[in-house]
C-alpha cells in the first residue's frame, strides 16, 4: 500500500508541474519570468515544479496560483497531455 501512495504522490506532482507550464507559457512566458514573478533567485526552482520534482507547499501552490492569475484547483487540474518527459531541450520552431 506504501508504494501505491509514492505513485499517486509522484503522479500528482508530476500533473501539477506540468499544469504550472501549461499556465505559465500562456500567461507569463518563459521560466525566468515566473521566477522572477515568484521572487526566486534563479529558475532552478521552477524547472523543479514543472518538472515534478518539488513537492509544494499548499502556501506556494496558492503563491503560484496569484503569480498566473488562476484559481489554485486550476493547478490541480488534469494537465492537457501526460506524454512521458523526454530529458533535454525542447526542439525549436521556426
């Protein structure tokens, strides 16, 4: 049952960062803006959330939710696409 509940928390974590992306790149731009908006001193932080890494407090979530202008069950919501994460850059478009 243990390992049950790291799977439901990592999935959760990884939903919400990818809803912080899909918010930010509609609503501030880049990952330095959010962090800049955040008051971080570099966008590790954010690249943390959006990658699923960070495990937030319900302070930053509500925070983070200001910062986009959105409600924080906008957050919680289900992320537009759950393709697997493919490590490095994205590709550029022209």
């Amino acid at each position: 049952m243990q390992d049950r509940g790291k799977r439901d928390l990592a999935r959760v974590k990884s939903d919400v960062g990818r809803r912080v992306a899909e918010l930010r790149r509609v609503r501030i731009g880049t990952q330095e803006q959010l962090a800049r908006a955040m008051g971080f001193d570099s966008v590790s932080h954010v690249k943390s959330i959006e990658g699923g890494k960070a495990n937030l407090t319900l302070r930053s979530l509500v925070e983070l939710a200001e910062v986009l202008r959105v409600d924080v069950s906008a957050l919680l919501a289900e992320p537009a696409h759950r393709r697997p994460r493919r490590p490095g850059r994205p590709a550029k478009f022209a």
